[in-house]
C-alpha cells in the first residue's frame, strides 16, 4: 500500500465532479490499479521516453534549448538527453519538448492529447524537488493519475471538437493531467487537489495554427506540462485556484472552452477507477500527426496491391470533420518539416512512394523532391459525414482513379496503433529499441527498458532518471 496523507481535507463539494476527481486522485492507490492497466502503463512510459531521447537533439530542441537556458539558467533537474540541469518548470517544459518533438508519440483516441509529454515532464520534475526518495510503483500511481485525467477532461469537451474549432485540444486539456500527477507525488489532500486543478484550468491554451509551419507546434505540450506543475506546486504551497473549476457556470472551464459545444461534465468522473480510459492511448507507427495514419494504413494498402504513383491519376481520402480540418489544407511549397508531418496529402505521397513513414520522409530533400510534389497534385481530402461519431473518427476511406479507368477503393476503420488495431506490448518494445538505435544508444536503451518494464520493483525511481539524463546523439539526418 502506498503511504496515506497526514491530512485529508475534504475539497469544496465533494459531491460534484471537481471534487469527486479531486478525492479521486488523492486517494488513488497502486493497489485500486488492475494489473493490466499497470502493464500498459509500463509500456505507455516506454514508448514515451524514447521519443523523448529522439526528440532531444532535433534541430527545434536544441533552438528551444538554447532560448529557454538563456531565460531559466541553472538548477537541478535533468533535461533528458542532454547532460544538464536547470529548473524544474524549464526542464519541464523543454522534456515534454522532446517528448512531441517527432511525432512519435503516444494520442488518446477519444480526446486528443500527447500524455507523455505532459506527465513525463512534470513527473521528472516533481521528483527532483522532493527530499525522499519515490519508488517505482508510486512514480507509476502518479503516472496512470495523469494520463487517466487529462482523456477525460477531454472527453468532457467531446475531445475532437475542440481541434475542429481549431484548439490545440492536448494543450487545453493537458495541464490537467500534468496538475495530477504532480499532485500525486507531492501527497497534496483532496482540497489542495482542487486547487491544483483549478490552477491548472486557467493556465489551458493552444492554437492548432501553429501546426503549419511553427516550431511552437512540438511546444504547446511542454507549457501545459509546466503549467501543470507550477499549478500542484503552487496549491502545496497554499496558494489557492479556481474551487469547482468543472462546474462554474460563469468562467469555468468547461463553460467557457465549450461554449455553445453542450460540454459534460459528468464525462469526467463517469466510471473514474473501473472504466480506465488510458486503455484508448494509441502507440504511434508513424512519424506524423495521428490523423494521417489511417490514411497512410490506406496507401501503403495501395502499395501492396502492386500501385504505383504512376498508376495513379487521381486519389481521393475521406476522412472525419476533425481529421480533415486538423489534416488537411492545399501544401503549397516551401514545405516545412512540422506542417509535412501534419498533412494527409504529404503523408499518403511518401507512404505510396516509399513504403514507410519515418525520419527519413522529413528530410529537406524528401520533402522538395519532384516525385513527391507530382504525386500531390492528384490527391485531394474530403470531410465524409459519416465518420464523424467519436467511434467511428479515425476510420478513413480511399478512392483511387487509375490510368485506364479502373476505380479501386480501400477503408480502414481505424490506423495500425489506435484501438481496433492496437500495437501488441511486444511491438512497442521493437519500436523503442528500433529508435534506440537510429540514434546509437541501443545498450543504454537495454538498461532504460528493464528499469521501466520492472519498475513496480524499483526501490528509487530517480534511478530511471539518472539513465535519461546524460547525452544522446542527434538523429543522422538532415532536417
């Protein structure tokens, strides 16, 4: 059993949702946590570190290094993969960074968001500030805290809905989970939760324009990251936030980030400890933007069908309101590296040209090649009504127009990694040791994979952070 709280004050309502999750969150115990949900969580974390190591050295990090450095200076918490120190919230906000920094991290299916790099973050952190040592299966309580609540903060907002009126739906919703899981290792009491999350509900935002061409883009989960931790650091120290941040009608956050959207937010504690929505976390096959993978499901299709570019004379994707707006506009060149990752028709051009999506399709090369932009000018994205429900928002639809007349349709319901086809535990281990080695730390890796995947037995879990913190070396391509 994990060590109660000295105090238990109760929040403003118990009853009410705010503090229901509150309490929920306080009390949470690695032994309420069923096995299975344990195990996924191990291999969630796995998958969310070594993006964090591929991530370190692009060249977006090291800018957003070398500027967040110049502002926060020294200290004591490790910015993953690079050997140094500085602040708890800057390397909160650079280690959450790292995490989006490709686009090969982890999304919740359901309700938008990148968990890892919200509660990695503001779990290293959090840790280094505390004067005791935290074992493994506690950073693990912590942990499934943060990824639980920020899916359902989200589904209270109908999750896509949000990137369809064009927020950064991870961003809002993610200082939620960032709030929780530091809340959890600081043993904060169901009143000082509620405060924490009411800080974290004022600090929400997140523009999705920045997916075009902004570097900002790989950011907006690292501040919501640090503005999760300042928000449980700040309600430890007394400061008080926002009391029933998910019910008030005038200013709250459902209220005003759902505005005329109906939000629930019974949502948000519906099933809260039975039903564990973190089991919708989707691992990532692809380096790109989650909505691109059913479609790059439908090309490489294409390809293994014996289609070519060259057959090809006109392709059609049909995809969910959310995919389309948040996938989907006329590229126009020069192409940046963050919006060719982001774009359904760029993604579905090099998964049909060269049978795979990954680092090596977001070169400066790859992405001005002839090839690639001849193949684009056929492909065109369409919204398709029909794949609007949220069960039903990732299932994708191809129409390919052949040289010769001949037609060819291909559906999926849903991308190799979300839930109708989830990556098996085993698979994400082969991802990580396969991004281990694109970037030459494969035996390092080995130690990093045996601490996470037996953590629970992990008698100081900084342990694992001694192991992120030194150096890595840059992806060997030209970006």
């Amino acid at each position: 059993m994990t060590a109660a709280r000295i105090d238990m004050n109760p929040p403003t309502d118990p009853q009410g949702v705010t503090g229901h999750l509150a309490t929920w969150i306080a009390e949470l115990d690695y032994d309420d946590i069923p096995e299975v949900v344990r195990e996924r969580a191990r291999y969630l974390l796995l998958d969310g570190l070594v993006c964090a190591l591929v991530g370190a050295r692009l060249p977006w990090s090291a800018r957003a290094v070398e500027a967040v450095l110049r502002l926060e200076g020294a200290g004591e918490v490790p910015v993953l993969g690079w050997g140094i120190t500085t602040s708890g919230p800057a390397a909160c906000l650079l280690n959450g960074t790292f995490i989006q920094g490709f686009e090969l991290d982890d999304y919740h299916v359901r309700a938008p968001l990148h968990s890892n790099s919200l509660v990695v973050p503001s779990a290293v952190s959090t840790l280094a500030a505390l004067d005791h040592a935290v074992p493994g299966r506690d950073l693990l309580t912590a942990l499934i805290a943060g990824y639980e609540v920020g899916p359902r903060v989200g589904l209270a907002l109908h999750g896509a809905e949000m990137l369809s009126r064009g927020w950064h739906s991870g961003a809002v919703f993610g200082t939620h989970a960032s709030a929780a899981t530091s809340a959890w290792l600081r043993r904060l009491d169901p009143a000082r939760v509620e405060d924490a999350l009411g800080l974290a509900g004022t600090q929400s935002a997140g523009l999705m324009a920045a997916q075009y061409e902004a570097m900002s883009k790989r950011m907006h989960h690292g501040f919501s990251a640090r503005n999760g931790l300042y928000a449980a650091a700040l309600a430890e120290a007394g400061y008080t936030g926002i009391k029933r941040v998910y019910e008030r009608e005038y200013g709250g956050f459902l209220t005003t980030f759902g505005e005329g959207h109906d939000p629930r937010a019974d949502l948000i504690t519906s099933g809260l400890g039975e039903d564990w929505v973190l089991m919708d976390t989707g691992v990532k096959a692809y380096a790109a933007m989650a909505a691109t993978h059913a479609p790059i499901d439908c090309a490489l299709a294409a390809r293994a069908r014996g289609i070519t570019a060259a057959d090809i004379e006109s392709l059609a994707v049909e995809v969910s309101h959310a995919a389309y707006h948040h996938g989907w506009w006329q590229p126009e060149a020069p192409l940046e590296t963050i919006g060719a990752q982001m774009n359904i028709g760029y993604t579905v051009a090099v998964a049909l040209l060269d049978g795979q999506v990954l680092a090596e399709q977001f070169t400066r090369d790859r992405i001005s090649a002839t090839d690639v932009w001849s193949l684009l000018g056929r492909i065109e994205v369409h919204h398709c009504p029909d794949f609007d429900s949220p069960s039903d928002r990732f299932r994708t639809r191809m129409r390919l127009g052949l040289r010769g007349g001949e037609a060819v349709e291909i559906e999926v319901d849903g991308p190799l990694g979300g839930p109708t086809r989830p990556l098996p535990n085993a698979e994400v281990v082969t991802k990580a040791r396969r991004l281990a080695e694109s970037i030459d730390i494969a035996d390092r890796w080995e130690r990093i994979e045996h601490l996470v995947l037996d953590l629970d037995a992990l008698p100081d879990a900084f342990v694992l952070v001694d192991e992120l913190a030194p150096g890595v070396p840059a992806l060997p391509i030209t970006l």
